[in-house]
C-alpha cells in the first residue's frame, strides 16, 4: 500500500460527504470561471476587435460612465492626424440598437475616408453606399438573424438594406453592424458628433513614441482620453464596475471553496482523532500527520478544481455561443482562467486543510487514544 | 524520503536519532520517580515509581483495574508525559516529543488493549502503514507485512478488513503491527483479554515466542495469571505504586 492509496481509503471512508465537498469546490470553481470569464470576455472581446482592425490608440472622452455615451466633434479626426507619427486617424460613431424584435447589435458608423473600409474584407456583396438606406452585417449576425445579401432588417426606427456580409474573426466584429457615418449620424440624431477616434500609429512598437503620441493627442483639447486599444473597457467606469463585481463574486467562489475543505477536513479530523492517536503511537511524526490531513484537503480540492475548471470551461463556452453570443472570450482564455482556478482551487484546499492538520497533528498520543 | 531502519543493533551511536542500543542485560528504559497525575492533580494515576526494564527482559505487570498499569505502559512509550520525574530511554533523558516520535518508529512497538486496527484498511496493510517513512517502497513494505502476519499464524487473514476477523486474530494483527519496526521493547496492553482460554493460551505462547526469538524485551500488562507467571519479572501494581517486583525462579519452566 502506498501512502497515496491510504489517503484515498480515507476519503472513502464517507464517500458522500468527499463526494458533496468536491462538488462544493467544483461549483465554486466553475462559478469563478464563469464570472472571471465574463469580466474577462469584456475586456477581451473588445481588444481581440480592435487589434482585427489595426487599431493602436482610442480617443473618447474622458469620465464618461458609460462607453457610448462618450462625445466628440467629428472634426477632431483632422488635428489628430496631423500628430507626428500618426499614420491615420478615423472617427467612429458607435451605440447599441435594435434589430427586429428585442435583439439589440453594436452598431458603428465610418465615414467614406475611413481606413475601416480599406481594410475590411466582405464575405458577400458590396460596400454601403452613403444615403441609400444599407448596411453591412457581421456574418454571424447575418447567420443568427438569417439574413443575406439584399434583404431587409428593421433597425431601431427605419428599414435599412444589406448590401453586404462582412468577414471578420473577432466575434464582436462578426456581430457587428456596420454603415456610412453620416448615415448613422442622422439615425441617432448626432450630426457632427462621433463616438471616439481610432489611431494607426507608424511604429505602435515603440512604446516611447506611443507614449509621446498620446501626451500629444491629450493635449489638443481638454478632457480627452487616450489610450492603448487594449485599455478600451478598462477606463470605463461602469464596465469597471461591473468588472470588479465579476471578480469579487469569483473570490468569493473561492472562499466558500477553502471553507468547504477545511469544514470537511475538521469533521475527519474529529472523527479520526482516535486513529491519529494510533498513527503517532506507531511512530508517524507529526510532520507526516500534517501532511497526510493537507494532502487529503488537496485531493478534494484537486479533484474538485479540476471538475470546476472543466464545468466553467464549458459554461463559459456555452454562454459565449449560444447564450450571449459576442459576449465571449475565446476558448484558449477560458482554459487559461480554469486552470489558473485550478490551481487556486489547490492552494486554496491546502490552506483549508491547514488548520484541521496543524490541529491534528498538536494532539498528544495519550489524549487521542482515549477519544472513542 | 522512505529509509530503512539503521543496522546498528547494540551498537550506541550518536547518529541514531532513537537513542543508543544496549546489549542484553543493560538498561533500556529507566523510570525515575515518575508521577502521573490528572485533573488538576485529584488523580493519582502513577506515584513515585521507580523502574528499569533491561535489553531482552520480559517483565508482566498485574494489578487491579485503575492500579496506573496503562499509566505505566504509556509514560514507558512516550505516549503520555509524566508529571514529576524522568523517563529515560537508551541513555537519552526526557526525550522530547519529536525524540519520542523517532523512538517508537524504530524501538518501540505498541500493542492496545482495545487493538486500535485502522477499521478501512485491511490486516496487511494495518502493518504497514506502521512502515511508512521507515521501510521504502510499497512491495518491500507489503513482503514484510506479509511475514510478520505469518510469524503470529494469520498469512490467511490478510486481506480481510478488521471487522472481518475474530478478537484472536485482530490481536495477532495487533501484535504483527507492533513488531513492524523490529522494536527493542515490545509494550504490550491485557494481550489475552475478550479472547477463550484456547486462543489466550496461543496468543501468549506466540508473544514469548517471539520476545525471546528476537531477543526483544516486553512489558505486558495482563490480569491473566497464566501468562504473568511464565515471565522473567512480575510486578505488581496497587493504586499508582510498585507493591512487588520479583523475578521468577530459577528453574521453574515459562
């Protein structure tokens, strides 16, 4: 017998409440997936668009609560790209409308010039044509709608026509609506007026002229912020906030996860207080008694964990596909973020187990041995 | 990391974690006016007792029931902490709870009145979990157990849980598991005890057997006249004192 299959006979000895422990752990776990995964989905969604599109720097305004509700003048874009080692600039006019019944897109609007349309690449028809009423359609979009090329879709108060299916890999991007700005511009009645400006940097390596760049675009007017593509959703207040409730929640998942281990871990330690006694009068050291209550906490943990992070892995995958779809993060970050659950779940179980172990193994041979 | 217990019987050394090894005859575990006392010192388990068991000595001791025998086997194994005097075992004084901890792995096994068998794990592996950190690798560990559990007549028995065994044969397990380590002092608690005349008699037989195959010294605490006489030394124990300590004669047959 090794000293692994002697942990195990121990778990087994009251296979439901291990059993019920590990799927504690495993709720918790799959739950820190899915909240983490979430938070991160925002955050990543977003720069996984924006890095499709060769987008380096982000101009909105700054404080604003709300990512749409940001405001800038059109004619910004002009100053912008006079910055030395900006290579081009583009104004964006972005909100969140109605498609048909109760299904809600991102739509953006690009005006004529705009680098967006140069390199955009269109799975079927052709570009919008400015003041003809059309739009393109992220395929899938287009494929969750079941809608194509020519046919018709009611956005928020008019019928416009799809001219075209766009083909992008980002799912936000592959969600996305996408028409001439002035077209847009007259539909939210904000003529004028865009939503932020995005910067193709010459050398966007060079984190110095980056840095220099923004010091630069900052300092055309007051209240601007700029920043890299990837901080999009990070300066944004209420996505902050929805972002820190996210992780709070998935900590808290982990803690409930460490209590349940060291609930479990106590109560075997009570009960086994007796056969400790025996261990420690056959020779175990108290170091081996210790380690044998903490490696039973990290095999509930382990065990655990590991159906926790599989169980988020998928429920994130779901939620991203079928549930929210655009919503997601990609399948490599999910894995990412149920193994590091994983692995927290792990230390997290060793620290749960600590306290039972640590008291278990403090107990006098005599005083055990005559606990019944 | 798993090692084998150090070949250096009789052999003192100050690298032996366990204390020096005596030679037959030579004190092995001193007791000096060891007192144990509980509950804030109402109870007197054990008075002022004045002890030595030498290398190799079979030693009974009898008495009736709250007399401190179990006191006295525990405070022998390090088990339990007196409250006045010095136990000394193999020259080393007091020893710590770590040195105890070193000293029953490897010279000292202890066999319980009430068996205390690990009830999840079967016979052979109730041996050897006693080996774990001593004797390295699962097989070596099971190929010992198995001996030992042929040595006190129960190789059949191995792979039944205790609950499947009879008070005889969980006895004997009890016993295999306390000679893991291929102790110096066998400490052994009421051995015949719940068990038929028969199966006390074989029980007793197999442990004197033993002792003095191994040249192991043994304190067995028993109320079963048979097998109190046929040890070397007989003490007798009346409210936490040593009433008598004689050797059997002579000549007289064990």
């Amino acid at each position: 017998m090794t000293h692994f299959t002697f942990l195990l006979r121990n778990l087994a000895r009251r296979p439901g409440r291990s059993i019920f422990t590990i799927l504690g752990v495993a709720l918790a776990v799959a739950g820190f997936v899915l909240f983490y995964g979430l938070a991160e989905g925002m955050q990543q969604t977003a720069r996984i668009s924006l890095d499709e599109r060769d987008v380096h720097l982000i101009v909105t305004k700054r404080g604003t609560v709300e990512f749409f509700s940001s405001v800038l003048p059109e004619r910004l874009v002009e100053e912008i790209r006079r910055v030395p080692g900006v290579a081009d600039a583009t104004p964006e006019l972005a909100g969140l409308m109605t498609l048909g019944d109760d299904h809600q897109a991102l739509v953006a609007g690009w005006p004529p010039d705009s680098f967006e349309w140069r390199s955009m690449a269109l799975a079927a028809g052709a570009l919008p044509r400015p003041g003809m009423g059309e739009v393109l359609l992220g395929d899938l979009l287009a494929e969750g709608l079941g809608k194509g090329t020519g046919d018709e879709i009611e956005l928020d108060w008019g019928k416009v026509r799809i001219s075209g299916i766009t083909r992008f890999t980002a799912t936000l991007n592959r969600s996305m609506v996408v028409l001439p700005l002035a077209d847009l511009q007259r539909m939210m009645v904000k003529p004028g007026q865009v939503t932020l400006i995005e910067v193709r940097l010459a050398a966007p390596a060079d984190a110095a002229a980056t840095e220099t760049i923004r010091a630069a675009i900052t300092g055309l007017r007051p209240n601007l912020a700029v920043a890299p593509a990837e901080d999009l959703l990070r300066q944004n207040k209420s996505l902050l906030t929805i972002r820190h409730a996210a992780t709070a929640l998935a900590l808290l998942s982990l803690v409930v996860a460490s209590l349940s281990v060291l609930n479990t871990m106590a109560m075997a330690v009570e009960e086994r207080t007796r056969e400790i006694g025996i261990l420690a009068a056959i020779g175990w050291s108290r170091r081996r008694i210790l380690v044998t209550i903490v490696a039973e906490g990290l095999i509930l943990a382990g065990v655990g964990g590991t159906l926790g992070g599989g169980l988020g892995y998928a429920g994130s995958f779901a939620l991203s596909e079928f549930v929210l779809p655009g919503s997601g993060i990609s399948a490599a970050a999910i894995l990412q973020i149920a193994l590091a659950a994983g692995f927290a779940a792990l230390v997290i179980g060793s620290l749960g187990a600590l306290w039972p172990s640590w008291r278990a193994a403090r107990l006098s041979p005599a005083t055990a041995l005559r606990r019944q | 990391m798993d090692t084998d217990r150090p070949d250096s019987a009789g052999i003192p050394s100050e690298a032996d974690p366990a204390g020096a090894r005596p030679s037959a005859g030579e004190p092995l575990v001193r007791l000096e006016a060891v007192s144990r006392r509980f509950d804030g010192g109402r109870i007197v388990a054990l008075d002022e007792v004045d002890l030595a068991i030498a290398a190799g000595e079979i030693v009974a001791v009898t008495g009736p029931s709250g007399c401190g025998k179990s006191t006295l086997l525990n405070l022998t194994a390090g088990l339990d902490e007196p409250s006045r005097g010095t136990v000394i075992f193999a020259g080393r004084r007091s020893p710590s709870p770590a040195q105890w901890t070193d000293i029953r792995a490897v010279r000292i096994g202890v066999s319980f009145q009430d068996f205390n068998l690990i009830p999840t794990l079967t016979a052979q592996e109730n041996i050897e979990v006693a080996m774990f950190g001593r004797v390295a690798g699962a097989a070596e560990r099971a190929r010992r157990a198995l001996r030992l559990l042929e040595d006190v007549g129960i190789a059949g028995c191995r792979t039944r849980l205790p609950q499947q065994l009879s008070g005889g044969e969980r006895r004997r397990v009890a016993i295999a598991r306390s000679l893991a380590n291929a102790p110096d002092l066998l400490l052994v608690d009421e051995p015949t005890s719940n068990l038929d005349s028969a199966s006390g008699r074989a029980v007793a037989d197999m442990l004197l057997d033993l002792c003095r195959a191994r040249a192991m010294a043994m304190v067995v605490v028993t109320h079963d006249r048979g097998l109190f006489e046929r040890c070397d030394r007989h003490i007798e124990m009346l409210d936490g004192r040593i009433l008598s300590d004689g050797r059997r004669p002579i000549g007289v047959a064990a």
